[in-house]
C-alpha cells in the first residue's frame, strides 16, 4: 500500500519540479525544490534538505546529499546537460518522496536501499510512457481507421497525435488533483514557490507572513518544463518520424508502429535537451511581451497544479529552505521548531 501511494504521489511531483534553471545573472540566489509527501524538499548546490510534517505535528529534518549521476564535465554543456539532469531531478526526487512517504505516513525514518528507488523510477517511467505516449499513438491509430487521418508518416497523425497527448495531459492532472494525496502535495507544490520566491527578490527576514503574500506561481516550475517537453516533442515527432519512415519503412504494420514507439522513446534524450535550455532561455528574456507569451502557458497550467498553502504548509517550506541554504543564506530566515533526524 505504501508502494502505490509513493507512485501516486510521484505521479504529483512529477509536475512540481520547482525551480529548474536559474537565471544566470542571479545564480547565487539558485534554489530549486520539489513539494513532496507532507512535506517539502529544497535543493542548494549539492545540499538536499527535506522538511516533513510528521502525524503528530512535529517538523522532521532530514539532511541528505544530492546524488550526482553524471560528473563529467561532457555532460554540464549546453544542449547536453537536460537530460541528465532530468534523470538525477527524478531519482533525487523518488529519494525524497521514498523518504518522505516513510516519515510521513509510518512516522519514522528506514534505510531507503537502492533497489527501491530502481523499482519506483522503473514503474512510474513505464506508466508515464505508457499513458503519453503509447496511449495517444493507439488512439490516433483508431482515428486512422476509421480515415478521420492519415498514416503514421503523414503530418496530420502526428498533429492529431500531439493534440490527444495535450488533452489526455490536461485531463490526468484535473483527476489527481482531486485525490486527497495529490491535493496536499499541491499545496505544498505552492508553498515552495512562495518561499523561494520571498526568497529571491530579498524579503529579510523570510517569513510565513511575507512568503505568503507572494504568487504561488513560478517562471522555473517542473509544470513549464514539462510543457516545453510536450511541445517539442510533437515538433520534433512531426518532422523526424516521416523521415525515419522515408529512409527505412517495415513492411509489417505492427513492427512499423513498434519502431515509431521505440523512435518516440529514443527522442526523449534530445527533446528533454532543448526543453531545459528553452526554460532556461526564458527565465532569462528581459522582453516583458515575448516573456509573457512563452511563460504564460506554463503559469496557466500552474493553476491546476499548485493549491494554496495554509501556515503549517509554509513552515514547513522555510525550514526546508533553511536547512537547504545553510551557512550560505543570503537572507535571515524566520523558522519555527523542528527535529533534525540522523542520517
């Protein structure tokens, strides 16, 4: 049972992310964090603290290491780096939700092995492929059946393609925002984004007062990445597919929609690459109009995936951030009680 409410809950904070990319011109004041189980994790250069609110009320600290899976310097470059900072995002992240889940919900703290996080990464990247990206070939197939589009190398399957995907995006969201897990995630999604950005523009000291009188939105949210991902991909799906088909075409229909699935597979590498540079890129734009055209879809969709906090909520997102900035903070924080766990 807990297994399953871990991949729920993954299923959430897969679109709360938090801050991606930093503005460059403000890289010191860089903090990225994603809402988890009862809780919040906050992310500060290599220093990882996940802030729980446990059943009896008590704030729980736990001070972790974020787990670098690509340290060579080949894999920071631009166009390179999205990626594999998209698959070190997603294990630190199960590793945060494994252990929030286990403070939260049995109340105390266990060894969190590496086959769990394997398991858990495994089984939510194969529901996630499986959702949306086999689920709207299938359906765009049937449409091709019954001649509403064309065949699998034609431009308007792969429009109809990228539109059911959208659809069946929008809709996923709007049925886990209404189980009672997800709703709570979301809030805590919300809190983050107050926080860091009280952070961000100097409020000194940080407070739950002040952190919540800013937007529960953000430019840098996982919710925009994930937008940019789907974009792109129906871009690069509409061009490369035809062609992959023009140069090698099987003649086995079902082989033919195999390759296209595994191609689709293949592409997540360059297409998570160009979607975190895109983020990046606007976190950047001065232009207030080309911003707000570029950022605003995803500021949209951010309203179905953050809720507002209550004060317990944002006490809990200040100790994360607390914790995560460290002798480093550029701004007094103001924190309630907590408990710092042994690592």
């Amino acid at each position: 049972m807990l297994f399953l409410r871990r991949i729920v809950a993954l299923f959430g904070l897969g679109l709360n992310a938090g801050s991606l990319a930093a503005d460059e011109s403000r890289e010191s004041l860089a903090v990225g964090g994603q809402a988890v189980m009862e809780g919040i994790m906050m992310r500060n250069g290599s220093r990882l603290a996940l802030a729980v609110r446990k059943a009896d009320g008590v704030i729980a600290v736990s001070n972790l290491a974020w787990l670098e899976l690509f340290r060579s310097a080949f894999f920071k470059r631009s166009f390179l780096r999205g990626f594999p900072i998209l698959l070190e995002t997603l294990v630190n992240g199960i590793k945060a939700l494994n252990a929030s889940a286990t403070i939260a919900i049995e109340g105390q703290e266990e060894e969190i092995k590496p086959w769990h996080l394997v398991i858990t990464l495994v089984v939510a990247l194969a529901l996630a492929f499986a959702l949306f990206v086999v689920g709207p070939h299938l359906i765009t197939i049937g449409l091709g059946a019954l001649a509403l589009v064309g065949g699998v190398e034609t431009l308007s399957f792969h429009i109809w393609d990228g539109v059911i995907k959208f659809a069946m995006f929008i809709g996923y969201i709007a049925i886990i925002s209404r189980l009672p897990d997800i709703k709570r995630v979301f809030q805590y999604h919300g809190a983050e984004h107050k926080t860091i950005s009280a952070y961000e523009c100097g409020e000194d000291p940080v407070t739950v007062a002040n952190a919540a009188q800013y937007s529960r939105l953000h430019p840098r949210c996982g919710t925009t990445f994930l937008l940019f991902v789907l974009s792109i991909s129906i871009l690069l799906h509409a061009v490369l597919v035809p062609l992959l088909l023009y140069l090698w075409r099987p003649e086995i229909v079902v082989l033919k929609h195999v390759v296209v699935l595994f191609f689709k597979l293949l592409l997540m590498i360059p297409i998570s690459a160009l979607a975190y540079e895109a983020i990046r890129a606007t976190a950047r734009l001065e232009s207030r109009v080309i911003g707000f055209l570029l950022r605003g879809p995803g500021l949209l969709l951010q309203l179905m995936t953050t809720r507002e906090p209550d004060h317990k909520q944002l006490e809990v997102a200040l100790v994360a951030l607390s914790e995560a900035l460290g002798d480093d903070s550029h701004s007094a924080i103001t924190i309630p009680e907590f408990v710092r766990l042994e690592n």
